[in-house]
C-alpha cells in the first residue's frame, strides 16, 4: 500500500531573522530531546500549515536541520488557517 509523506516543512522566516541566543540555548540540548519536544501533544510542539509552512518551532527545526535530520519526517500538528482565527 502506498502512503503519502506529508509535505516538506517550509520556513515562514528567513535563518537570518532567528535570534542567536535561543539558537545558542537549544543548540545545548540533545539531538533526541529535541525531537522529542516537537512531538505533537508537547507544549511548542512542531506545528504547520497544510502546506508544510512551519508555524511554530522555527528554532529547533534549524538546528536539526543543521545536524543533518531528516525534519520533513517528523510528525506534525495541522493548523488550518480557520484554527488561527480563534
């Protein structure tokens, strides 16, 4: 049976626009906690668009990305524009 993979996540932010020191304060922390705190149920946990735009966790998808996981993988909560509103 053939099973979709979720879109690939996209930046709503440019890297450049990422403050340095939260970079620095969750580069600290451990490839697997990271993931970990991205699940979703976790408080900031990875949520994005249907699209795939990520809305929140910018930060740590950076830094996993920079160490080479494959983030497009990782599961995720679907915020519809609709859910915004609210």
């Amino acid at each position: 049976m053939f099973r979709m993979l979720p879109p690939k996540l996209r930046s709503l932010h440019q890297p450049s626009s990422l403050s340095h020191a939260k970079l620095n304060e969750l580069d600290r922390l451990t490839t697997e906690t990271l993931v970990r705190s991205l699940q979703p149920g976790e408080k900031g946990s990875l949520k994005v668009r249907p699209d795939g735009t990520v809305l929140d966790g910018h930060h740590r998808i950076h830094i996993l990305r920079l160490r080479g996981v494959d983030v497009d993988i990782l599961s995720r909560e679907i915020v519809e524009q609709s859910d915004l509103a609210e």
